[in-house]
C-alpha cells in the first residue's frame, strides 16, 4: 500500500511573537518540523510532502539543508485559510491510491509506531483519528460519536460547539490517516461556513460519515506525543517533558543523572556502564561515552567519544563539530578545558585548567596542565607542555603544524612558531620562542640572556 505523509507547517504562529516561523523553533535543539520529518522518515512512505506557507522559503531551505539526502517535496499555501485548504494544496502531488497520513509541524514528538498505528487503523478503506482524552479540551476540536459511543460521527472545533459538545473531553489531535482517493473527494467539497470561516480538516470526518466510510480513533501512546507548541512558554513545558524522558531512558540503562531535571540531550547519547552525570550538562550531536566515565558539573559536549574510566571536570567544553573530538580511555579533562574540532586525545593523557586544543594529536600520556593552547600539533607520548605555552600556529595567511616527539619537555611561556619540530627528548628552555627545529635529547633555549648589574642602584624620589 502506497504511504504518503503531509505535514502541515504553513501556520503563522502568532503566540510565539517571534520573526522565525513557529516549526523552526527548536526542540531537543532541533527544528520541530525537523523533528516530525525525521520521525515519519522511519515510515517507509512514498513521499514526504510539507505544506508550507507562512516563512516559506526560511522554512523549506533550513529543511533541505537538514535532510540532503531525502526527497522532500513543498507545497506552499497562501493565503492560509485553514488546515483543509492546506491539505488541498497537497493534492495534485498525491497519488489516486494509498493512504494520506496528515500530520501537524508543530507537534514535535509524535513517534513513528504511534503515526504506524494510526496508518494500520486507516486499512485503506477507513478514516482513521488520532485523539486523547484530556482533563482540559478547551480549544480543541470535539469528538462528537453516537449514542453508543462506538460511532464517530464527526468533529466540532470548539469554536463551533454547543456548551454540550464542549463538554466532550475527546478531542482530535490533529493527526489522521485517510484513503487519498476519498480523503481528495472530501477535500473537493469543504466549505469555510463557520465560526472561524476557515476551511477546516476536520470536516472530511462527517463526509466520511455520510459515505458510510467507517471512522476509527487511534491513541498515542504518551500524552506528550500530541501536545502542540503555539507559545514560548507551551515550548519550553514541552522541552522539560522531552528531557526528563530522554533522562528517565538512559537512567534505566544504568546510567546515573545527578540531577535528571538538570540534564539536557540534544541529540544521541550513548552511554557505557557505570557513567556518571553531575548536574547541569549539555550533550549535543552525536556523543558516546565509554564505561566507568565520571562527567562534572556544567560541561557542555558535542559530537565527542570520551573513552572508559575518562574524568572530565566541571566546567570543560568540548566541541568536535564536523571532526569529532576524542578523549582516551583513562584521561583527566579540566576543569574549565576547552577541547575543539579535531582534538584527539590518546588514553592517559591530563588536560588542565584554561588549556585549549584544536586539530591537534596528543599521544599516551601526554600533559597540558595550565594555560596553555596547543592548535595544529602533533604531541608525542609522555610530553609534558608547560603552563601558558602556546603554539604560533597561524602566520596570519595560513596554518602550519608544531611536531612534538616524545618525552619532550617544554617549559613555561614558550612560543612554538610553526611549522616546527621538536625532537624526542627535548627541553625547552621556559620563556623560549622556538622559531627553528630543536634537536633531540638537548636543551633548547631561545631568550635573552640573563644579566646581573652589580653596583646597579634604583632611581630616588627627587625632593622639591
Ligand atoms: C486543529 C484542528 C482541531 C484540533 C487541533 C489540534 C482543524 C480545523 N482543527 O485546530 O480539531 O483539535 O488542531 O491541535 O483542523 N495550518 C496550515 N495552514 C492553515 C492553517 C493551519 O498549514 O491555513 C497548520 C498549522 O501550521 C498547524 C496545523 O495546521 O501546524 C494546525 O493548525 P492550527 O491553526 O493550530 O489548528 P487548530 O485551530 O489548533
Ligand atoms: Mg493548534
């Protein structure tokens, strides 16, 4: 059976008060159409079409940009006149067999066996309703069913509903899953002669109805999986919701949240055994953890392996954006360390406070403790790099690499102009700028030479 999805994201959003359109506000630090896109992705469907309108072309570049790889396609809207002059945009891009599956961009964490369930309840041939009961319906629309309460007769938005109908608590959450050949008849016949005067969706359910199409409603799993954001406020409750689940997840794979109200995963995290995550951390992108990792308070980390047994302090960001950043197994990080795109740390190696490391390789126990910044350097095993080192990476054109071999020694305050080596066993004379190769196994010192005046005497105050 052939599966088309449409997500309607043409919706100006006014409550957000914003100048992005709503569906690209961000949830788990992702869009919230994004969200929906990714999530029906799973479906297997035929073709992905977005409705969308208001911010259209913001809306439609960032969602190409997100999803290269898949043929999306867009339909624009405008004027909006409502949810089923939306669908009917739609249709000459749907096929005449199938099931439409119809989703909103603005409710963000619907999960695919939920949108699969709704689509098996639709068979082909049946109108198939997401709905819920909730304590408080106001400003939903109503599932109106018959005397029996097995027949659904229609849908009343609340606008348009009697104080009896308001007293429904079922309510539709704006996601249903019609045969496109029908559903694209129903959609031919809808009229805006209502409170609102909009072309409602919700109409196609009394026709169905009349047709004597058998109407079903299906149930989300969670709540959460159909609470839609109109304001800052409904987007950030959301946000709490996703998080204390996502935490709830990983905490029954034994991972231990210090505080599972102050943790925040905006992307995938994998996690070992025996991890710890102190409070107030931020995982982003794609970050795995190995066993016995012991995270501090405040680190924010993206797109990053931290190997088994690895400490990271409080306060330490490490970012590997498009590189990645590794951390060895059995590494000390921070606190307050900053670890950048192509970081990549060996096991053993200790990175202290207020040091910086960019593209740069540091072999087996190599150490950074203080102040310094090490960027295009390769670093050999068991080097020790004194407190405010830094290498002179970048001549103001292009960059150049530092090569340090093992076993060397820098001292304090040295300038590293690259491109430039160290050989194995060096020392470097504290204070040194080192524009030459410093040669194995020696001392290299390269200051000016200390000098001592004897009979020297320190200037007077003159007297007036
Ligand atoms: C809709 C349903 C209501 C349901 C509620 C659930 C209708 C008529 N009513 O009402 O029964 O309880 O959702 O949240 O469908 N949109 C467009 N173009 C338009 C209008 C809306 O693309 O012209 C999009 C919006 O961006 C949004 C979605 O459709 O993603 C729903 O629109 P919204 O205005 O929020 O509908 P509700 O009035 O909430
Ligand atoms: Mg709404």
């Amino acid at each position: 059976m052939s599966l088309s999805i449409v997500i309607m994201a043409a919706g100006k959003g006014t409550r957000m008060k914003s100048s992005r359109p709503k569906v690209l506000h961000k949830l788990a630090g992702q869009a919230m159409l994004a969200h929906v896109i990714g999530t029906t992705s799973t479906l297997s469907a035929q073709r992905q079409v977005v409705i969308t309108g208001h911010g259209a072309e913001m809306v439609e570049s960032e969602m190409r940009a997100a999803f290269a790889q898949q043929p999306l396609q867009f339909v624009r809207q405008e004027p909006q006149l409502g949810t089923g002059h939306a669908v009917q945009q739609a249709v000459p891009v749907l096929p005449d067999e199938g099931v439409t599956l119809i989703l909103n961009g603005d409710t963000p964490l619907i999960e695919a066996g939920t949108a699969q369930a709704l689509v098996d309840a639709c068979r082909g041939d049946h109108l198939a309703l997401l709905t819920i009961r909730l304590p408080d319906p106001t400003g939903y629309g109503r599932i109106v069913r018959d005397a029996s309460g097995v027949k659904v007769l229609g849908i009343v938005e609340h606008k348009d509903a009697t104080p009896e109908q308001r007293e429904i608590n079922e309510v539709y959450t704006g996601m249903m899953a019609a045969p496109t050949a029908m559903l694209k008849r129903w959609l031919a016949r809808l009229t805006n002669n209502n409170a609102q005067g909009e072309y409602y969706l919700t109409d196609v359910v009394a026709m169905a109805q009349a047709d004597g199409v058998p109407v079903v409603a299906a149930q989300p799993r969670d709540e959460v999986e159909v609470l839609g954001v109109n304001s800052p406020a409904q987007l950030a409750d959301l946000e709490r919701r996703h998080q204390r689940a996502q935490a709830n997840k990983l905490m029954e794979q034994g991972v231990r949240l210090a505080d599972p109200a102050r943790f925040d995963l905006r992307g995938q995290l994998q996690c070992g055994q025996d991890v710890d995550i102190d409070v107030n951390c931020i995982f982003e992108g794609q970050v795995r953890l190995g066993n016995n990792v012991q995270i501090g308070a405040h680190c924010v980390i993206r797109n990053a392996v931290i190997g088994d047994g690895a400490v990271i302090h409080p306060f330490t960001h490490i970012d590997g954006d498009t590189l990645g950043a590794t951390v060895g197994a059995g590494s000390l990080i921070g606190p307050f360390a900053r670890l950048r795109p192509g970081a990549e740390l060996a096991e053993e190696v200790h990175i202290g406070n207020f040091v910086e490391v960019k593209n740069s390789t540091m072999a087996k126990g190599a150490k950074a403790n203080h102040l310094a910044y090490l960027g295009d350097a390769t670093v050999g095993e068991r080097v020790n790099y004194g407190a405010g080192s830094i290498t002179a990476n970048y001549d103001g054109a292009n960059k150049h690499r530092t090569v340090i071999g093992n076993d060397v020694h820098v001292g304090s305050n040295c300038v590293l102009i690259a491109p430039v080596t160290l050989g194995d066993g060096a020392t470097i004379g504290g204070g040194s700028t080192i524009s030459k190769d410093a040669p194995a196994g020696q001392l290299t010192v390269a200051r000016a030479k200390q000098v001592s005046l004897a009979g020297w005497q320190r200037p007077q105050k003159t007297k007036r």
